[in-house]
C-alpha cells in the first residue's frame, strides 16, 4: 500500500490525496477550536461544535479557521503553528503522517520563517512533512495525466499557473523540461530565480471582510460556524443556518445561504482578473502553457449582467478572449492537482528521481580575506538546485578562532531579506581552532542551516554549532555599514600615556632644598625672581625635574622611563616622606598666593609667566588662580602664546579643555591661511590633554577633531617633507597622531581617520597620515623605539593595535622660537 | 434539616405519589433510620442542594444528577445510588450533611441482582438472570464505545466525528460479522500464552527440608537434630542404633509447590477464565472471528492449567497480596504478576460498570435519542457536541460531550421547530435549561421553539433500567412518569404563574430484548424499549425516532 500522500493546505478547501486514490476533501471551512472542555477540536468535530458560534456557546472554546492561522504563520503569534499542526494530524490517516507533502504558496509573504514554523508545527504533531511550491505541485499533478508523447512535447516550453487562492490570485511562471526516469519521461518544472511570482489580492481587507459584506454580516464569526458563506465560492449548493436574533419571537433567524456570489467578492475577483490581465498580459501571452487552478476555481460568480458562471471558467473565457493561449488547462477542484502533485513529488524523491529544478535565495557571511573585510557567497545564486534535495557548501575561507574566544559574531546577508541578520555564537575554545562554515538547505523547506565546523573533530564540542535563525537579530545596516563596523572591531587607538612621579626624584634631587627654599622666601626679596627662573625646566634638582631611576641611581634601577615630582593628576608619588608631603602643600599655596598678588602688580609679565611655568609643573593640582590664568592662556591674543605649552598639563575639566583645543584649532586655521607656521607648542598642548586626560577624545567634537588632525598633519607634513625626523616638532606631531586617535571613542566620529570613512576628507587624512608615518618609519633614521612607536600607531589606524604603549619622548623647552609669534 | 431527604425508586420520584406496582416511588429519610427499597430498581437521592453526601466504610464518590431546583422553600438535587455488586454492599450506609447537621441512615437493598462471579471454572455463581444482565450491560457499554471505533474504508467515507460512528454503526451496519471489541482478555490472549504454557507447566519449586526416617543408603545429609537423635538412640554402633529396620533419622528435602507465587498464578488462571468465559459470552455473535477464537483457545490453556496447579494442591492466596521477591523480579512470574494486577483492576472496574449500571443505560438513552433525531428527513443539522469516549467511566459516564448534545432545524408538520437536546445530568447546566425540569430527574431534556411563533415546549427523555431479571411494566412507568410530569407543570404553574408545554418519553432497557411500546393518548409521557443488540439496534432506533417525532407533534399540535 502506498503511502505517498500530498496535501493542498490553503485554507478553504483543503485537500489530502494519494496517488491512485481520489482527492478528499477537509471540511468546509476548515477551523480548529481550542479551550473548549473537550480540548482542541478539529475538522467536522470543530466545525459542527458549539464553540465559538453566536447564539450557541460563543463564549466556550477560541475557533479559529485554518485561512487565519495560516497567515499568522507569517507573523509573530506562538500557538498558530502548533494548531496547524494539530489540523495536519486530522486532515492525514495514521500511516501517512509518517511523511507526506504539503504545498505552500509561491508568495513573498510566506517566506522561510513561515515555511519553518509550518515545519515545526506539523513536527509538534507528529506529522512529518516536507513542503512543496503550490505552482510546481500543480503542475507535477497535471503532468501525471499525460502521456509520454505529450510529455515529451512539453520539454523546454513556458508555464504560466494561475492560482485562485483565498488571498489573491497568484500568477507564477516556471520553465518545463521533459526528463527521462525509470525509462519514462518525466514533467520537471523549473522555478526560474528570474520568473514571476506575484499574487494580487483582492482587497486590502481579506476574503473574509469581503464574503462578510457579500452577506451583510456583521459578526465575522459567522462567517466558521459552517459552510453557509461558503457554498458558492465553492461551487456548491446553498444551503441555509440558522443564527441568533433578537428580533425574532424565536430569538433565531434562518438565514438562506448563496448560491452564487455578484456583490463585493464578484467585483473584487473581476477587478482583480483584469488587472492581471493588463499588468501580466506579456507573460501571460509569452507562456505556452497555462493552467488554472485552486480552491476558488469552483466559485460560482456572476459578475455584472452576465450569468453565472464558475470562476475557472470565467478566467478561461478572458483568457481565450485576449490572449488565446495555445495550451489551457483549467483544473476544477475535484481534480485535486495541487494535493495530487505533491503525492507524486512524494514518490519520486522516495526513488531518488527528480521531482523540479529550483534556486536558493543568494546567501552571504562576512569574511576577512587579505587582511580587508567582504562578504562571501555561502550559497550562489547561480546555483540550480534540484527540488526537495539537500543543497551543501563549505566556504573555501577558513577562520581560526583564538583562545579563549567568547563568542564568534557573524553577519548574514541573504538575497530576499532587505534586513542584515546578526548571529552570535557562544564559544569555549581551549586552545586555537580553524574553522570552516557549511551550508545546507533544501528548497521550499525553511531556512538555511550554517554550521560551524571545525578543523579537528570534537574541538568545539560534540554537538554542531549552528548559526540559529531564530535567534538572530535582525538588524537595518546596510552592506557597507556592516563591514566599516567589522573593520572598527580591533583596536583603534592608544590607551592614555599620563605622566607618572617616583619618589627618587625626591629622594635624589635637591627638589625638596629648592622648594623649602622657596617657601622661606617673601615675595618682596630681591633674590625671589632669580630663584623661580626656570625652576620650572626638567633640569635636575629643580622643581620641573624629569629623570629615570636609572640615571637617578646610575644604573642600578634599569627603569628608564622619565618621570618627574607630581604626576598628570597632580600626585605626589608613593613613599615620600611626610615632610615632603607638608613642604609641597606649603609649596603649591604658597605658590597660589604669590601669584595673585603678582597678578595684580603692573608690569610684572615676567615674574607671572615664570610662576605660570612653576605652577605647571603641578599638573592638575596647579593652584587655582594660575589654573585661571592658563584659561587666559587659551584665548587667542589675550596672553603670551608660548604659555600654551603648558596648558595641556593644567587644564583638566570637560570646559577648559574644549576651550584648549579651541584655541589650538584656532592658532592652526590662523597659521594655515597666512601660510606660517604651526606652533609645536601647539601640537604638545593638544597631545598632552589628550595623551593624560581619559576623556579628552571624547570632550573633543568632530569638528575640533578634525581641525587638530589637520593641524597635526599640517606639522608632519612640512617636518617629513623636510626629513627632520630628528626635530622635537616631528615627534611632538607623531605623538598627537597616536593621541588623536583616541577621538574615535566619539560616538559620531568612530571612523575618524578611518580609510574607508563614508568622508572623503576624513579618509584622505588617514590615508595621508599612514604615508607620512611609513615615509618616516622607513627613513632609517629614526631610532628603534620611534621606529616602533610609528609603526605600532600605524596599526592602530588600520585598527590593528595592541595593548602596547605608545611612549614618544618630546622636550619641553619654550624657548624655542617656532617662527608663529 | 427544612426539607427532608427522599430516597426515590424512580428518577421522577419527588413528583409523583402512587405507588409504582406496590412500590413506594419516594421515602423519605430519617436520622439513624434503616430504609428498605427495593433493589431491583435502582434509586435516586433527593437531597438539598447544599449537602454532602458520604457513604461510610465505601470508597464511592457522590454521583450528582443535574443541578438544583426550588422545591419547597429549598434548593434541592438528585443524586444517584449505586446497585449492589458484592452481598456487602447490599447495605448501604448514608451521612447527610447541611447546615451543620448530619443525618445518618442506612438503606437495605432488597433483592438486588448481584454481579456473577467464578468461584473457580465452571462455578459461577450467580443466576442466569445476572448472567444475562451482565451481558447486557457489556452489551450497552460495547455500544456507546462504537463512538470511537475505526470504520472500514468504504463505510468511513462521510464518517467524521463520533456520532457519525454511531450512526453508521447503529443504523447502517451490514448484517455479518465485524471484529469482537478488543479488551484486556484479548489482550492477554495475544501476548500470554507462551508464558503462561511455560510458567504453569513448570511450577516454580521450592524445596523444603524435613527430618524423616529413611533407609541409611537412603540418608545423605544430616544435620545437628539428626546427629542428636541418633546418639539417644538405644545400641552402640550406627547398625545397632538404626534398629530392626535400619532407619535413620536424616534430611529429606520436600519439593513444595504451594508457594505464594503459585497461589497468584493458579488466581491468575481462574480471574482469566472468569474474563473470558465474558467475553466470549458477551460476544457470543462473534463467534467465528479471530479474537472470540483466539479467548477461546487461552481459556482452554488457563483453565486446563489451572486444574493441575489445583490438582497440586496450590491453594487460594487470601488478600491482601503483598508481592514477594519473586513475583517482582523473576522473569517468568514477573509478567504473571503484571498481568494478574491488570485482570484485578479489570474486576475492579467490572464491579463499578455493575454498580453504576443505571447511569450506563442513560447514557446509552442520551446518544440514542440525538442519533434517533439526527435520522429523521424532516431534520437540518445545526450543531453536535464533540463526542468523546472516555477509556474509564468517570462517575458513572462513558461519554464526555457538553451540555448542549445537538441542535437540529425540523421541519413538523409544517412547522419549523428548533431542537436543542440538552444533557440534564450534568451540574453546569445549558442555558436553555430550565432549573425547575432538574426535580423530575431527566437523563435528557429536549427543548424545543417554534421558529415562527416562539412558542417553547420541553420533551423530557428519562432512561430508566432496573437491575432485575423482570423490569418494571413499560406501562405502569409511563403512568407514574404521567403523574409526575402532571404534578410537576401544577407545582411551577402556582410558583411562576406560566403554563409549562412538557411531555416525556421512558426509555426503559430490555436485557431480554423484548420489545415494548406505551403510547396511550392521555397520557403526557410515552414509553419504548431499546434493544442494543446489534442485530436490532436500527430497527429499535427507527422506532425510537418515530416515537420522539410523534411525541415533539403532540408539543406542537
């Protein structure tokens, strides 16, 4: 006994059919009636129950007709799948629910999600089903009636199916060969990627409303609680019901059922047909085949003053009339084409034969291949495919995942989704593993399943990992958006560099000599101006010292970094004694003081910008009255400029550093239009802020930024173009360009001197600065570690840094004369 | 209490008072009072609607019928008694209690028809009319299970919920053979014969050890006792010592069969007998199909095997049994002892189908008075309740439907009549039911509207069974139900001031299958018998449907 069983599943007039048994039809309509105290109810059972009926016990049970639930397929709503699955179960007998076909729309809207939640539903009840394109199914079923010369005939020719579905009607053009199987030929149908699959509804209310208003009803429940509404667009009698009616001395009222339907249904379908008719009139007149079918195919309609007539033979009639189709099939309903060809799809691929020739949607995943990110095809669109079987890839690229890698992030583009589809997968790698992606799906079945393989078997587990639809997100970046934010994973720029104190400073200087002395000595004393000159320099002893351990203790600490007394946050290092601690704090208030009264003596310029210069060396805990000063400092004209300097050591908060870079953008547009010079005092200021303050990448505004970058490259360039990459201006430019990146924390600036920024101006500057930065690195000049320094900040441009700090040493004379002033 | 309980013989019983061939239809019940009824009948409680019921010393749960009604300043509802199954249970012990109070009563049972038993094969006792009872009423249950058997191909085309089954089934079934039911002794015929060949013909044996006297070349074990006695033993060498007759005191081992997991199997052999000595009595029309043959052949097996296990001197295991280790781990008597639960349990729900019988009967009458309606031309169909079929009753039911049973358009006599069939046994009552029709104890109410004029009537269905060789005369039910429907229109007439259109119909059981009709005019109820035999059901169903078109006409003359 064969158990090859097709099922037409659309919700008006389901139908189960094997392949030498006559077509049976579900009632109709068909609904499932949950909550009731007899559980779920399907088929003639929930049909002829109470539940859900005015008048009867309308507020027992939730009945819901097929035709609903198969739409919410498409949507979000958990119970439907389950309940079209549990309709499945009763349209089949026990033996053929171990496996049968079912068609389904060739229609956008039913797209893979829904085709999966079908698949899962019927799984849930126990039926297991494959899925079938509705047009290709229709055609399997007619070209089992025919015979092997007509088969034959056939191969190479155009089809046209018009489908008379509940929601529309569906028009689909496919490409027919003649195949020889088993020593026959055979119909396949070709679901071309270029063919047309449109369904044009009625209305934008749905069949429902329509039959609704046809019956001048207004609760749409009536509309399941039999077949009364139905009857004439399934061709069938009418027949009368009976509903509640308040009027009435019964309290019911006996409704006469239609036998053919002229109100809106009628003038909707019309419309609908000529539409076709015009819009599709090349396709219709270019295909050598046209077939007919569908559940309304029976409707008996009579549209306008004609008679009635059913709606396949109305259609055939307009066709015949405008197009003249050589071939024309029209298929009543008792002919159950559709559930007949998935029956015979059913045996065939139970040999192996093939049943039709299909495409996959074009499937694509991120990839990083030459150090640059693409998207790669997992699944080609120029592939065939044939029908109900598997098709499989594996990307040639490979991925190596490092250890102790999370999660792996990957981005899906698939050809009919206009959304990205975002998947992360959680991961426990204990060591490096490659990987490589496969593919498989098979057409008309639901999604795609990506598996994540790796190169030794068992070293990510022994489940497979698989990239679940479900679970991803969907997201509405665009293909370049995906891959410029794939390019910004790494590491973009440089942690902060502050400046750090150490207690031998203290310790081995005469620092503390020189500050008690200070704070022993009045502000009136003769000798107060020549002991705060350049007290402020990095020379040893004074309050501005900057050394190493190693020099410090002549080689017996190996540290070599420069650290000096106060550290950028104004610290003192650990471990110094508690008499440094007091002579500091007399210092720095002693300091404050002496600097207002100064400010307030006329003519003392000099005496103020050497305490400016003292105070400084306090960093952030600068006293406060020089703090004041230095946000004169940054306006432009107001105060010596050479003050700047030193600026970027003092100023911390979000205000005073805006005004800083303000400034500095200012001195460099200034410069730039009268073709002088920038300051690299300028450029040390800037570097400085951004180099000690954790912030300041993002204080800065887009627009600041990329004055700066301007600036710092107005500076590199004249300094590389003139090979002074020994000069402190060339390293004071370097310095801000690793700095500077750290302006990509902006959230409106993440591709701030990124190479491939939707900016032109920004990704020419990146692409300015790496060359500028490898002219220099590849001078041979340069000493080791600024070498390496360039070629560490070039990696972070290309977002390929490490954690590794960048530490350019630059001096901090003023007196140098830039030629700006 | 403010109203007294009754104990009714007749569902009708709170609304009539003549005595029903000598019976009293209602008694009323009086703390630590004994009642004596007539068993034969079955009986209702009538109770207020607030009390709870318990019978002592019995597991059984009340078994409500419909919901409450007025009656007499009170809220009052029926509950049904079970018929006797054991002789214990002839006596029923009875608390009732409401508003604080407690009546406890005890009601004697006179009479009863107790479930036939084997004593062992071929000792049954009980007499031919249980016998034939039982067979009834397997007979009923074998009838509302059709609801949920499979069809044929042919016969399923058009078959599409439960009562399409039973339509099929009742009124179309073609006349020869189809399959016996499929039951636990059917079940046990398919799977068991092996083990039961293999598990009875070698008895699990024990071997028991005894001191004896026996021949010295006989001895081959001694123990201490042995050894002892042999010294007390008058003589100086062993030969001495064993006398004129040279024996020895020694250890003989005894084989011995008469263990606990033999007593279970050779129980086993007899309760499967039991089972299918009913079966193939219940389905003796089966006769020569492959189940009745294959019951048959597993009865010879138990019953040849349970002769030698007997002839072996097993004895009778005394309840309750608690499995040894054995019976729960050995391979052979493990599935014994599985099977032996199952026949129990079987026993058990035997004993409640005997019980509840009556309540069987109306559900049987409910399903037939839709199926009987369901085949009238004159009919539309509206709406059926699912039919579902339980696997165990459930209070007394088989068929889980809801309170509106069908909804039909018929076309009487020019009229456009709308049916509801609505079940009045259950406690949520249809909305279309009225609470006053719950006091006359109706298995089914069929309510019924003129489409034109709205004018209502009530048909009330009482399936009526008594539990006696000899049922109650058709006739006199008819007159008692007349007075009842009488007195009950006059009693809602001076409570509500409406005159109430009802009439009744009795569908009495008939185990012998002797067909009865009482359709006197002047009476407002009439009566039929229903046969379930399958050979007669359609016939009877046919009648059953002109009877109900005849009595809705008379509604609606």
């Amino acid at each position: 006994m064969n158990t090859f069983i097709g099922v037409d599943l659309n919700g008006v007039l389901d139908t189960v059919a094997g392949l030498d048994q006559k077509p049976r039809h579900a009632p109709a309509p068909p609904v499932v009636v949950t909550d009731t105290p007899q559980g779920t109810l399907t088929g003639m059972e929930a049909l002829l129950s109470p539940f859900g009926r005015p008048g009867l016990a309308a507020n027992v049970g939730q009945r819901t007709s097929v035709l609903e639930l198969l739409g919410a397929l498409t949507g979000n709503d958990s119970e439907a799948p389950h309940q079209v699955g549990q309709h499945l179960h009763s349209l089949l007998s026990g033996n053929s629910r171990g496996g049968c076909v079912i068609a389904v729309p060739d229609i956008p809207t039913f797209n893979e999600r829904a085709r999966d939640r079908l698949l899962g539903g019927a799984s849930q009840a126990d039926v297991n089903a494959r899925l079938l394109w509705r047009p290709v199914a229709a055609l399997l079923g007619w070209g089992a009636m025919l015979s092997d010369a007509k088969i034959q005939a056939l191969h190479g020719k155009r089809a046209c199916v018009l489908q008379l579905l509940p929601e529309g009607i569906a028009v689909s053009e496919l490409d027919v060969e003649c195949v020889e199987q088993d020593g026959r030929p055979t119909l396949v149908p070709v679901r071309r990627r270029d063919g047309l699959r449109k369904i044009h509804a009625y209305s934008k209310t749905g069949l429902s409303n329509l039959l609704a208003a046809e019956m001048s009803i207004t609760d749409v429940r009536q509309l399941w609680g039999s077949a009364w509404a139905w009857n004439a667009l399934l061709g069938r009698d009418a027949k009368p019901d009976l509903f509640p009616d308040s009027h009435s001395p019964s309290g019911w009222c006996i409704v006469e059922g239609f036998s053919t339907l002229q109100g809106e249904v009628a003038r909707a379908i019309s419309a609908t047909i000529d539409k076709i008719l015009n819009e599709k009139r090349s396709v219709l007149q270019n295909a050598s085949i046209i077939l007919i079918e569908g559940p309304l195919a029976d409707a008996s309609i009579k549209p306008r003053l004609r008679n009635a007539v059913s709606l396949s033979k109305w259609l055939q009639l307009k066709l015949v009339d405008q197009i003249a189709p050589a071939n024309l099939i029209v298929a009543p309903t008792t002919e159950g084409f559709v559930a007949r060809g998935c029956a015979v799809c059913a045996e065939r691929q139970s040999k192996g034969h093939i049943t039709y020739y299909d495409f996959l949607p074009m499937l694509e995943i991120n990839v990083l291949r030459g150090g640059e990110y693409n998207f790669a095809l997992l699944i080609d669109k120029n592939d065939r495919v044939e029908g109900g079987k598997i098709y499989s890839n594996t990307l040639a690229d490979q991925f190596f995942i490092a250890q102790e890698t999370k999660s792996l992030v990957f981005y899906l583009l698939k050809e009919d989704e206009k959304n990205a589809r975002r998947s992360e997968t959680a991961l426990s790698a204990e060591n490096e593993v490659k990987i490589s992606l496969h593919v498989t799906q098979i057409p008309a079945q639901g999604h795609a399943r990506v598996e994540i393989r790796p190169d030794v078997r068992g070293a990510l587990g022994n489940t497979p990992i698989l990239l679940d639809w479900a679970a991803m997100t969907e997201i509405a970046w665009s293909r370049e958006q995906i891959l410029f934010e794939l390019s910004i994973q790494g590491i973009g720029y440089p942690d902060t560099l502050p400046q750090r104190a150490h207690h031998l400073i203290w310790e081995r200087t005469a620092i503390l000599d020189t500050i008690n002395q200070f704070n022993a000595c009045p502000i009136r004393e003769r000798q107060y101006d020549s002991m705060i000159r350049q007290q402020h320099s990095g020379t040893l002893g004074r309050i501005g010292t900057r050394s190493s351990p190693s020099i410090l203790t002549k080689g017996i600490d190996q540290d070599q970094h420069i650290y000096t007394a106060v550290d950028s946050d104004g610290h003192l290092p650990e471990g110094v004694s508690q008499e440094i601690i007091e002579a500091f704090d007399t210092f720095r208030e002693k300091l404050g003081n002496d600097f207002t009264v100064t400010n307030k003596i006329v003519g003392s310029h000099r005496r103020i910008e050497q305490l400016a210069r003292l105070g400084a060396t306090f960093y952030t805990s600068c006293p406060n009255s020089i703090i004041a000063y230095y946000r004169r400092v940054v306006v432009p004209g107001v105060i010596s400029p050479k003050l700047v300097l030193y600026a970027g050591r003092v100023l911390s908060n979000e205000q005073d550093l805006v005004r800083l870079f303000r400034y500095c953008a200012s001195r460099y547009h200034d410069a730039y239009q009268e073709g002088k010079n920038l300051s690299w005092y300028i450029i040390r200021a800037a570097g400085d802020a951004l180099a000690y303050r954790e912030h300041a990448g993002e204080i800065l505004d887009p627009e600041l930024g990329d004055s700066l970058a301007d600036a710092m490259l107005y500076v590199l360039r004249s300094e590389v173009g003139k090979r002074n990459f020994r000069q402190n201006r060339f390293k004071v430019a370097v310095r801000l360009s690793a700095f500077l990146l750290r302006h990509r924390m902006h959230p409106k600036h993440r591709d701030f001197l990124h190479l491939k920024s939707p900016n032109k101006r920004n990704s020419q500057r990146a692409k300015e600065l790496l060359e500028l930065l490898q002219e220099a690195s590849n001078s041979g000049v340069l000493n080791a570690e600024l070498k390496d320094n360039i070629d560490q900040i070039r990696e972070h441009i290309l977002y390929r840094g490490t954690n590794s700090i960048i530490d350019i040493t630059v001096e901090d004379d003023d007196t140098d004369n830039d030629g700006d002033e | 209490m403010k109203s007294i309980p009754q104990v009714l013989a007749v569902p009708w019983g709170l609304c009539a008072q003549t005595p029903l061939v000598g019976l009293e239809v209602r008694r009323p019940l009086q703390d630590g009072a004994e009642v004596e009824i007539d068993g034969r009948h079955g009986a209702v409680l009538a109770l207020p609607a607030a009390s709870e019921v318990r019978f002592v010393g019995r597991r059984w749960r009340e078994q409500p019928e419909g919901t409450a009604f007025p009656w007499i300043g009170d809220d009052f509802r029926l509950s049904a008694l079970p018929t006797a199954a054991l002789v214990s249970e002839q006596t029923i012990r009875v608390e009732i209690r409401a508003n604080g109070q407690t009546l406890s009563t005890q009601l004697q049972l006179n009479h009863p028809l107790l479930r036939p038993r084997d004593n062992g094969p071929g000792q049954t006792i009980g007499d031919e009319g249980a016998l034939t009872m039982q067979a009834f009423i397997l007979q009923v249950l074998a009838r509302i299970r059709e609801a949920q058997n499979q069809l044929d191909a042919e016969a399923s085309d058009g078959v599409e919920t439960g009562w399409d089954r039973l339509r099929i089934l009742w009124l179309k079934r073609r006349a020869q053979a189809q399959e016996a039911p499929r039951e636990l002794i059917v079940d046990h015929a398919e799977r068991l014969p092996t083990r039961v060949e293999d598990t009875a013909a070698h008895p699990r044996r024990v071997l028991k050890r005894t001191r004896e006297l026996m021949a010295i070349d006989r001895i081959q074990e001694l123990d201490n006792a042995c050894i002892d006695w042999l010294i007390r033993q008058p003589g100086r060498s062993v030969a001495e010592k064993a006398g004129p007759r040279q024996r020895l005191r020694g250890i003989a081992r005894e084989e011995n069969l008469d263990t606990l997991e033999n007593r279970v199997l050779k129980d086993f052999l007899r309760l499967s007998v039991e089972e299918g000595r009913i079966y193939v009595r219940a389905n003796q029309r089966f006769g020569n199909t492959d189940r009745v043959r294959l019951v048959n052949r597993y009865l010879v097996l138990c019953r040849g095997h349970y002769r030698e296990l007997s002839d072996l001197g097993i004895r009778n295991p005394v309840p309750p049994i608690t499995p040894n280790y054995v019976l729960q781990q050995d391979a052979r008597y493990r599935v014994i002892w599985r099977a032996y639960l199952e026949l129990l349990r079987n026993q058990q729900r035997e004993d409640d189908l005997w019980r509840w019988q009556r309540r069987l009967w109306a559900d049987f009458a409910r399903l037939a008075v839709v199926v009987a309606l369901d085949h009238l031309l004159s009919r539309q169909r509206v709406a059926f309740s699912p039919l579902h079929i339980h696997n165990e009753q459930v209070n007394g039911r088989w068929s889980d439907t809801y309170p509106l049973l069908a909804m039909f358009v018929l076309k009487l006599s020019q009229r456009c009549l709308i049916v509801e069939v609505l079940d009045a046994t259950l406690d949520i009552a249809h909305h279309a039911l009225a609470p006053w029709l719950s006091m006359l104890g109706c298995t089914a109410v069929v309510q019924l509207t003129d489409y034109d004029s709205g004018r209502r009537a009530s048909l009330c269905v009482w399936g009526v069974h008594g539990v006696a060789a000899e049922p109650l005369p058709l006739t006199d039910l008819v007159q008692s139900a007349d007075e009842a429907l009488r007195n009950a229109i006059t009693h809602e007439n001076l409570r509500t001031g409406q005159t109430m259109n009802i009439r009744g119909l009795v569908i009495r059981s008939t185990p012998a299958q002797a067909r009865e009709f009482a359709t006197q005019p002047a009476y407002l109820a009439y009566g039929i018998t229903l046969d379930v035999d399958p050979d007669n059901i359609r016939e009877a169903l046919e009648e059953c449907a002109l009877i109900l078109e005849e009595s809705i006409g008379r509604l609606f003359p």
